[in-house]
C-alpha cells in the first residue's frame, strides 16, 4: 500500500487489489466480446420475430459497449499502478540521492 507524498491530500493505494481489479475487467471484456456474437437465431418465431430481433440487437449492442468498456477501464486502472509504482521509485531514488541513505525526513 502507497501513501500519497506531494501537496494536498494523500491517496492510499492497494496496488495488487487494483492491478487484481484490472486483470479481472479485461478478463471479463475477453469473455463479453465472443458472448455477443453468439447469440441465438430467430428460428420460427413468427410475428414475434421482428421484436424479438431488435430486443437481440439491442442485446448485442450493450454487450459490445460493455466488453469494450470493460477493456478500456481495465486497462487504464493497470497503467494507473504502473506509473504511480514507477513514480514512487523515482521519488524515493531521489530522496536517498539528496538526504543520503541515513538521513530521513522530518
């Protein structure tokens, strides 16, 4: 977990239960996507085929939105991890480059 360290209000991160949330979205996009191609046929619906057909369509439709949400969300949450991972490194790098190793902060 990572405190927040500039100006203003801290931000505390689980990271692993965000990198976790964000697999599991794009993991759910990958399984959403196949799911609305696959839908059913009308068979011999009858007059209940036109309605039954746009009610499919529209199905599809949310499905389609969904998975790609889904992927999108997914996939900014896990480089959102990376680069404030990455950013806290640097900062503490910098930190022990200016105090020293055996100075802290106060």
């Amino acid at each position: 977990m990572r405190d927040g360290g500039g100006g203003g209000r801290d931000i505390k991160v689980n990271e692993d239960v965000v990198r976790g949330a964000s697999e599991q979205l794009i993991s759910a996009a990958s399984v959403l996507d196949p799911a609305g191609k696959s839908l059913p046929g009308l068979g011999n619906t009858g007059e209940a085929a036109a309605i039954l057909g746009l009610i499919l369509a529209g199905f599809a439709e949310v499905g389609g939105r969904l998975s790609m949400e889904s992927e999108t969300i997914g996939t900014a949450a896990r480089e959102a991890v990376s680069a404030t991972a990455d950013a806290d490194q640097r900062a503490a790098a910098e930190s022990l480059l200016i105090k020293g190793p055996m100075e802290t902060k106060q």
